[in-house]
C-alpha cells in the first residue's frame, strides 16, 4: 500500500546513496531569469552541455515591468539579467518564452496552461512556488541554483525523502471563501514551520469540488507552511483541463497516459507519518495581520493578545505588529487600505480575474486606493479580453498591466512605498517583500475587491 | 552571533532588489540589509551585525530560520559575510539544502539549547561555541553544556572532503540512461 508521493517518487529514483539523499530523476525542469544565471555560468566553467535540453522551459518573470514591455527594460541590471537568460537560452539551446512571446508569463502559470505540468511528473524550479505544479498531481518543489545547476547537467537532483502528511478538507466551502482562504486557514493553524519536512497530500470532498486553478492556489501555498511541496490526485477535473493543451500528449499517447494517470492515487490504507482533518465550514474569508502567512485570521477576527503568544515567539510578534502599525488585539475590519495587487503565481490566473470582476462590475474604485491587476501570462490576459473583462473594469476604473510576478516580490518598479498598507493576492507577507517599509495584508481575490472598491477592509 | 528572531525568511536575509546579480559574489554586503541599513544606508546601531561587541563565523538564529524563497542568494549572502555555520532550533528545507550546497553547515539543535546560548551571549557577548563537524557535536563554551547533531554522512562527506554533487550525478550517467530506457512511463 502506498500513498499518492510513494507512487510517484518510487517511479523517479536512480539510485540512492547509502546513508545519503536519493538520486531523483526530473521530467521537467522550468527555469527564470533571477535565479539560474549562476547555474549555466556553473555549467560553462565545467565544459558542460544541458544534458536533456528538450526537459528545460525558460521564461522571464520575476525581474520584469509590467508597462512598456514592447521597449527596452529600463533598468539596466534588470535589462542585463534578462538578457543573460536570453543568451543562455541561445547558448545551450533551450525553449524561452521572452518577453512579448504570447507563451510568456508567470513560470507557474504558464507550466500548466501550455500543458507541461502533467500528473505523474517530477518537476523543479528554482523558486519555491514550484509546488504549485502539484495541484496536477506531480511532485513538485523549488529548489536552489545549485541544485538547477545539477539538473541542468544531469536531469537529476539529490534529494532526501521527506515525511508525508495529508490534509483532509471535509465539508463544503461558505459562500465568498476560496482556495486561498482554505490555505490562508491551514497555514494560521499550522504555522509556517508547520509542515516542515513533510510533503502534502491534499484530499477530502472541499478540495475534489475545486477547479484546477483552485487546486494551483492551494498547492501553491504549501511552501508557506513549510512544506517540500503539496499535490492532489488527479481526477477527471484534471484530466478535461490538461486535454488539448499544446504540450499535453494525443491521440494514442493521450490513452496511454490517461491509463496510467489513472493509477495515480493514494492506496486505501496506505499510512501517513501525519494527518490533519478541516472542517471548511469553520473557514471564513481570511486576511493576515502579521509578517508571515501563519499570522492570519477571518477578516471579521482580532488579533491575538501577547499572552497568548509562546515565550519564544514574543519578540517576533511584538516587532511584527510593530512594523505593521497594528496593536494586539485590534480589529482590522473597516481599516483604511492604500494598495491592491491582483496578480502572481497564487492568484494571477482567468478565475482570480473572473471573481475580481464580478464584485466590482456596476461599482467604482475607490479614489484613495491605487489598484495593480497583474495577469499572470498573456494568455491570462488575451482570455481577460476575449471575455470582455476588461471593459468592466476600466469602467469600474481599474487598468490592467502586462504579466510577471511584479508586486509579488517587488524587483522591479512595482513597489508599495514604505508605510502603506496593500491588500495582496500574492503569497507573502513578509517585511519589505512588496518594497522596503511596505505592509502587506494577503487574501484572496474576493476581499481584495471589496478593498479596492470601498477602499478599506471589508467582507465582500 | 546571537539573533533571536524567529521565522527569519529570505527576504530579510537578502531582500529581492539585491537578486539582479549574475554571479554569486558580493551579497554578504546586503545581508540583513533592511535591518541592518537605514533608508540613506547608514548602519543601524541596533541591529546586531552593527555591534562591534558582537563577532565571529557563527550566527545563532530564532526557530524556522530560512523560510520563505528558494533563493540561494540567501545562502550567498551568510557565507559571503563570513559565516560558516547557522545555529537554529529549526530551519526550512529549501536553505537548508541550499546552505549545505554553498559550504555552510546548518546546525540544528533543541529549544532548551538555543535558549541557553542566547542567555549566555546576554550574560556575556564574549561568549563562544565551538562546532565540530567530524564528531558532530556543538559546545556552549560558557555553560561547558554539549550536544551532537545531525547531518547526513553524504553531506557531511561533501564538507570535510570537498566532494562534489554534479560529479557525483554524472558518473552515475549509465544509470541516468538505464532509467531513462525502462521506467515504466515516459514523458
């Protein structure tokens, strides 16, 4: 009896050392512009070629504007890096999808959309997002430049095995609450060293009644807590998404591999080292209040008194709340935002944009907010357009902006200034992650319309 | 040096705008830099790093050290500044890897001894570890109090004798292609 990971981890291993990490062979290696340039330098220093260059996507993303990108990039390291990737692309014969390339985007967003991510896989990156791609049931996990460099010149990594834990979400979803609300939950209740060591399984009815882009949010999310990666087993809402996309296999290769996929699921029985159970109709759309994504609560909720902190953790939390500007025990609910940022690898994709636009439709954006809604690829954005949406929220009055990671992690122009509050529907809330100073409430797409609409938190 | 902080992620050890190098050289100037520079960058006199009764190669780190991104820059930036051995309750597994991948040996060890190491440097900044990988155990110098920890011996093989991982890899390419030929599944 084994578990969905067993499964697949068992299909990938070389040989493994004795007392050491395992030998893991990858299936698809996804690479950016920030963290890889070390990596094929590396590769260069030791006269090596890509060993399987057919199994290596680039793209540019995290270093990227998110205006003008018809023009040369202004800043000049930013242009350099860029083209560094673009260069090595060319150099070791590698796909890249640049900039203004209709396949470009967001690496997690445009893994699944072109039909790479498959169930079954193996698939690295070097950004910790990577375990967004288990939402397909893949394993899935970020990794360093070191270790891309290692996959570069031997489609292999080494890796120790990690725990397993499986996360129930038995129930149904409350009107208003979406995956990034069920993972904004786990984490509060886990915290983020909470699954640490662990690689989740995600099951239970909430999340077989989620869309393929909601399974994204929430797999995504696992690094948050820690976790090597998360994964659900693919079903029939995986396999309608994945046919007929350009990479996805067909015809009598389609068969082959929907017969396989098929065997993809945890064996009845099979043990967990953990398992944790959520009731979802405990879950309320969710904000945080800290600077980690454990520090979360339902928008309606207070924030934690300092006894009822651990001794160890005080000086964290004090110095959290401090650079947040909240007070123990302080509601946020009615609290004046400055920014909203829709957008990233968490919640930059069709649905995201389909649930933004819905609430704001008929309303207007509220004057002391200044909003960036940040597709996350063009294809997000050419399907925002194809279905008129953007028409709604240019009369709702919001812009939309070309696609990259942007205000996720703020390396290129798209930085909040030091003191205002944003409502992000990113993935981190930690200090100066959106720009130095800038203080981040993570939710999802719905609470962040509502604050970009009454221009302060509020249910939507 | 002691930092009792906990969940110190990446973004606090090297923030994103410092990513847009291309080399791994020169981050140990930026580690910390938040907490360590003000917005003119004039050094902070309340951040550790900027106390001159504080030194050494060993940085002693709150619980979950290392969370957050997959950056290797972080693990640039300590061993650039000159560390070469974190002391945590705890770390995150993507630093972990990354520090073990760069030179820098992460040591876990439990609450109660990270917290008797914080109250020693309290009592006395002078106060020192001593870390010895072969035997792999960690000293509080102070106290005289031990404790071993673990690492795996491939790892701990890599450091002492300077092994290398894509060597390793590839000289199991026969391997690499009998995998390729029979797995069960191709993609």
């Amino acid at each position: 009896m084994k578990t969905l990971f067993d499964k697949i981890w068992d299909a990938h291993v070389v040989t493994t050392v004795q007392d050491g990490p395992t030998q893991l062979y990858i299936d698809r290696h996804l690479c950016h512009e920030v963290t890889s340039p070390q990596a094929f330098a590396g590769l260069r220093a030791r006269g090596l070629k890509v060993f399987r260059p057919e199994r290596t996507t680039l793209t540019a993303d995290h270093n990227i504007p998110t205006m003008g990108q018809d023009k040369p990039i202004r800043d000049q390291v930013s242009r350099f890096q860029v083209d560094t990737l673009a260069k090595n692309a060319e150099e070791f014969g590698l796909i890249y999808y640049g900039l203004n390339n209709p396949k470009n985007g967001i690496v997690h967003v445009i893994g699944p959309e072109n039909g790479y991510t498959q169930p079954g896989m193996t698939i690295v990156c070097g950004d910790s997002h990577t375990s967004t791609h288990g939402a397909f049931g893949a394993i899935a996990f970020g990794i360093g430049t070191s270790e891309v460099e290692m996959v570069l010149a031997s489609q292999c990594i080494l890796q120790t095995r990690p725990k397993t834990m499986r996360i129930n979400f038995e129930g149904k979803l409350n009107a208003h609450v979406s995956a990034k609300d069920m993972a904004l939950y786990m984490i509060s209740q886990l915290t983020t060293g909470g699954a640490t060591g662990y690689f989740v399984e995600y099951a239970g009815e909430a999340v077989r009644n989620l869309t393929m882009e909601q399974r994204m949010t929430l797999c995504n999310l696992s690094i948050e807590m820690g976790a090597r990666g998360g994964l659900v087993a693919p079903d029939e809402t995986t396999f309608n998404y994945i046919k007929g996309r350009e990479f996805a296999p067909k015809g009598e290769q389609w068969d082959k591999a929907l017969a396989y996929w098929q065997t993809l699921k945890t064996d009845e029985g099979a043990a967990f080292d953990k398992e944790v159970t959520f009731d979802v109709s405990q879950i309320k759309p969710m904000i945080t209040y800290g600077t980690n994504p454990g520090m979360g609560m339902p928008i309606d909720g207070t924030i934690p008194q300092l006894e009822d902190i651990d001794e160890s953790g005080k000086i964290s939390f004090e110095k959290s709340l401090k650079y947040m500007g909240f007070a123990p025990g302080e509601k946020l609910e009615g609290k004046q935002i400055d920014y909203v940022f829709l957008g990233s690898c968490t919640n930059g994709r069709i649905e995201d944009f389909r649930l933004f636009t819905e609430y704001v439709k008929g309303k207007k954006k509220a004057d002391n907010v200044t909003a960036w809604l940040v597709p996350g690829s063009w294809k997000v954005r050419k399907q925002i357009e194809e279905e008129g949406l953007d028409k709604i929220l240019e009369e709702a009055g919001f812009a939309l902006r070309q696609p990259g990671c942007s205000a996720c992690l703020a390396m290129n122009d798209d930085k909040v200034p030091a003191g205002k509050y944003a409502v992000s529907t990113s993935n981190r809330n930690f200090e100066g992650r959106q720009g130095p100073g800038a203080r981040t409430i993570l939710a999802g797409p719905l609470v962040a319309a509502a604050a970009a609409v009454n221009g302060k938190i509020t249910k939507p | 040096m002691p930092l009792p902080i906990e969940n110190v992620d990446t973004d606090q050890i090297i923030p994103a705008r410092f990513l847009k190098a291309t080399t791994r050289e020169g981050f140990g100037d930026n580690l910390f830099a938040d907490w360590r520079y003000d917005k003119e960058g004039n050094p902070k006199a309340d951040f550790v790093l900027n106390n001159p009764v504080y030194s050494g190669q060993v940085l002693v780190a709150g619980k979950n050290f290392g969370s957050g991104s997959s950056r290797e820059h972080a693990a640039w930036a300590i061993g650039g500044y000159g560390f070469k051995v974190v002391v945590s309750s705890f770390f995150a597994d993507i630093f972990r890897n990354n520090a073990l991948n760069n030179g820098i040996l992460p040591v876990v060890v439990s609450d109660a001894f990270l917290s008797e190491l914080f109250a020693s440097s309290d009592k006395n900044s002078q106060a020192t570890v001593t870390v010895n990988l072969e035997t792999q155990t960690i000293v509080n110098n102070e106290t005289g109090h031990s404790e071993s920890f673990e690492i795996n011996a491939y790892k701990k093989a890599c450091l002492l004798e300077g092994l290398d991982d894509i060597d390793f890899l590839l000289s199991n390419k026969d391997k690499i292609e009998a995998f390729e030929q029979q797995r069960a599944y191709a993609y």
